[in-house]
C-alpha cells in the first residue's frame, strides 16, 4: 500500500481557499454609450438577461430554451449543454442559477464586425440537504454576436480560471463537475447524504453507500457529544467516485494529485454579515485505491474525508502563509477514522516505528510535523501517523471534548495561528506539549 494513500484536505484546504474570491463579486463590463444602429453592440443588460433566462430555462425543466443561447452551428457544444441539462436536473438541488461575473475583451465594434469576448458566469447552487449554504462552480463562457440584429450566443465553455492562481493550486475554480464531464450521472443516496458517480459505477455505488451512511453518522454522533451545539452542521455530504488519480484531480479542480481521496471545501457565495465561509464541501475518492479492497477500508476513507467535511462550516477560510496545522487537520480525521481501533493495527504503525529507528528520510526529535517539510521525501505517511498520535495523546490525556474544543479553535483561527489556538485551549505551551507527546509516542511505538 502506497504511504501516500490520503493526503486529503490539508493541502486542499490551503490551495483551494487561497487565491480565490471567496464572495465572489461580479465585474460589471462598461457600459456603451454607442449610438450608431451599424454597431456592434453587446450590453449589460443583454448579458444579464441571457443569463437570467438560462437560469430560469433549468429549473423549469425546458432543455430547449436551456441550450438556446448556444451557437447552433456546433453540434457538439449543444449535444454536451444537454447532457449537461440532463445530468444537473438528476442532481437534488435546492437552489441553482446562473450570475455574471467578469468579462475579458471587447463586447462592441464601431465599425459592424462582429465581436467575440470570454464571460465568466457562476453557477450558484445549493445541494439539497447537504450544502449549508449555496456555492458555486465557475464557467468561462465565449460569446460572439456577428452583427447588430444577430442574436448573442455562446460559441464555447470551459472552466473559468481563478482570478489568482499560486503553486499548485487548480487551474479552474470548482470546475468541472461530474455533471459536466460525466456522459450520465448516477445519485445514490447514503444517508442523509449522497453518492455521485458514473452509471458503469452504479453497482458500486450501492455498495459503499452503507459505508459512507455509517461514517457520516459516526462524525456526527461524535460531534453531538463533543462539538460546539451552537455551530451548524450539515447532517448528509456529497461525495463521487472516481478511478484513477487522473479523474481524481480532474473533478471539481484541475490539478495533479497523489492522495486517495479528498474533501474540496467549496466557499460560500454569499458571506456578507455571514460569518460561514464555507457552504459545502465535495468529497471525491479513487476507488482504485487500496482503499477499495474491503468494507472496513471503505469506511476508514469515508470517516476521514467526512471529518473534514464534518470541520468546514467552523473554518476562518482567511488567507495564511503556510495554512493550518497539517498535524492538526489531518490528525484529527485520522483520529475520527481510527480512534476505535488500537495503534498497532493502523496502516502506518510499521512506517512510525521506522522513523522512530531512524530508517526514513528524517530523525524523530520529538517535534510536531510542520507543513514546510510535511511531504519530505516519503514522510508524509510518518508525519500522518504523528498527527493522529498527537489526537490521540489529547483525548487520552485531556478529553474528547477539550480535543474537539480545540480543534475547532484551531479552524477558527487564521490558519498560521492554528496551533496557538489549539494549545491556549489546552492550556499548554508547545515546547511542553511537545515534550509529553514525544515520550507518549516512543511509549505507543515501542
């Protein structure tokens, strides 16, 4: 089994939050003062009103006045907006509509021609009894209009870029998802939530649905005894298989990926006098992983993604350094995915007694992984076994309670000052928590 099996939301969390609008505000183009009937002329007002139209057109169920607005000359750009149509009227949405973002190039022509510009839309929308609040999912749609009477269409669509895009982060903002590079989607529900994937994976599906169901309720009893009553949750997550690291990092982002599943925390799209930041989130998994191979696995990738999903409504989502605390992050849904089970049956028991006999890349010195060496040469599978073993020592140590009082603290907080957070909760400094947590974990992998 790879030691890289689940390197999941931590870096998910930084990448995916950084360098996005998290209220995304749409761009107004500039206005036409242009009187000439020759000119080519493309208004606001035009747009808004395609686009309001467009949405209208889906939550009506009229897929033909859905792919109106489509240049008619490309078959395939229409036969794709349909499966589109098809595949999001499957999806249990609860609210959903199109809104104008911003504009790139010249939407009039003084001289007749024809104009040809790229606009952003959003699609906002909110999965019924899942997202807390509604999200969204960006597009970059081409528009041309060959000439003063023609009519405004949209030649092509794709993923609309981020407006800031740094290190390894998607190439799209919360683009593409299954409804629109899958030929036919599948909803399986699983719980009070629900599994999304290819038709072929139906089977599937259903089989891991009980699984996904169980984990859910397990995050969630755990949270009604220890979380934060007056913190709002969502009782059912989305999650959607996929088989490969390839379609892995291919749905809702655009990036390469070496994990086995992932919990993409999808921003609020409104959050003026709103303090939740993240409205939803998506979980995706590869079911080619090892992960896959039995019920019991199944259920410890499903627990540890859903506890980050579980997380996200508490999270600050403010813009830091370096992020949260890797050990944190991810130690704590570690923790969720094995807290019932002794240490020496984790997956990554043998890999702790490795560092500890220093046979891996780095000595162990007692101190907590950072998140500037967190994937140093192969350590990622020691430093996740060392933040479940801090989880593990807090909740031995000061309660599950005090855990999760912290942990949330530490969501709460911007990201480099996770940990203080975390530790004023305690009610330790780090150099002393450091200390009992190192001898507790020789103790644990002796």
């Amino acid at each position: 089994m790879s030691l890289v099996l689940v390197i999941a939301v931590g870096a998910a969390v930084g990448l995916v939050i950084r360098g996005r609008n998290v209220s995304p505000a749409p761009e107004k183009p500039e206005a036409s003062g242009q009187a000439d009937p020759a000119a080519v002329v493309v208004t606001d007002e035009e747009i808004t009103k395609l686009v309001e139209q467009h949405s209208k057109a889906l939550t009506s169920g009229d897929v033909n006045a859905y792919t109106s607005i489509f240049d008619k000359q490309n078959a395939a750009l229409v036969r794709d907006q349909r499966k589109l149509f098809a595949n999001l009227r499957k999806v249990p949405l609860a609210e959903a509509a199109y809104r104008v973002l911003r504009r790139e190039g010249r939407a009039e022509d003084t001289f007749g021609r024809a104009v040809k510009f790229n606009q952003d839309v959003a699609f906002v929308h909110r999965l019924s009894g899942i997202d807390l609040r509604p999200v969204s999912e960006w597009y970059r749609w081409t528009m041309e209009k060959a000439s003063a009477n023609a009519p405004l269409v949209v030649t092509k669509v794709e993923g609309a870029p981020p407006t800031i895009l740094g290190g390894e982060g998607s190439k799209t903002v919360y683009y593409p998802g299954p409804w629109d590079i899958w030929p036919d989607i599948s909803i399986t529900r699983a719980g009070a939530g629900m599994i999304m994937a290819r038709t072929e994976d139906s089977a599937l599906a259903k089989r891991i649905a009980p699984m996904v169901a169980k984990a859910a309720q397990r995050n969630l009893d755990f949270w009604k005894r220890n979380g934060d009553p007056s913190a709002p949750v969502p009782s059912g997550f989305a999650v959607a298989l996929v088989k490969g690291q390839t379609q892995l990092g291919n749905l809702f982002r655009k990036q390469k990926v070496d994990e086995a599943g992932v919990s993409i925390p999808m921003p609020s799209w409104v959050t003026s006098g709103d303090d939740m930041r993240i409205g939803g989130t998506r979980v995706v998994m590869d079911t080619g992983s090892p992960f896959f191979d039995s019920s019991a696995e199944m259920l410890e990738i499903s627990t540890h993604e859903l506890a980050h999903s579980l997380l996200a409504s508490v999270d600050s989502a403010q813009f830091s350094l370096f992020g949260k605390a890797n050990w944190i992050v991810e130690g704590f849904a570690e923790y969720m995915a094995n807290r019932d089970s002794p240490i020496n049956r984790n997956i990554r028991y043998q890999t702790g007694r490795a560092y500890l006999a220093g046979q891996l890349a780095t000595p162990f010195t007692g101190a907590l992984p950072s998140n500037m060496t967190w994937g140093y040469k192969g350590m990622t599978s020691a430093n996740y076994l060392m933040g479940h073993l801090a989880m593990r020592y807090i909740a031995e140590r000061y309660g599950e309670r005090e855990l999760t009082e912290g942990v949330i603290a530490a969501y709460r907080a911007p990201g480099d000052d996770s940990e203080t957070a975390l530790f004023k909760v305690l009610g330790v400094s780090k150099t002393n928590f450091e200390r009992q947590w190192a001898s507790y974990v020789r103790r644990q992998l002796a």
